[in-house]
C-alpha cells in the first residue's frame, strides 16, 4: 500500500471506497466522498484495513 492507492474499507457496517492521502507506521488517513462531505479524511489502523504488517517466522538453524 502506498499513498495514492483506493482501498476499500469498513464504515458504519458498510464497504466505502477511499484513497490513501498520508501513510503511517501503524495508522493511515483515507479520502473519502460522502453524499454531503466530500474529500472527508477518515483515519484508520493498519489492521483494520487488511494491511497491516505480515509477522514472518525465522528459523533458528
């Protein structure tokens, strides 16, 4: 993920659309359009949008 992508997202229990405006280690801010707001930012954790960080497991050898 990186700034300028659309990603779909949870919102009052339905799927809305925004496009990521600013990237955080643990959080990101998407635009989003509203019927009577349009450019809104919402912020979000990475969790919650699917993209958070993927724990891989070393091995020891």
């Amino acid at each position: 993920m990186k700034v300028g992508d659309t990603i779909k997202f949870d919102f009052a229990g339905k799927k809305k659309e925004g496009v990521v405006a600013k990237l955080f280690p643990n959080s990101v801010h998407l635009k989003v359009d509203f019927e009577k707001d349009k450019g809104k930012i919402v912020k979000r954790k990475l969790s919650e949008v699917g993209a958070g960080k993927e724990k891989t497991k070393k091995s020891k050898k």
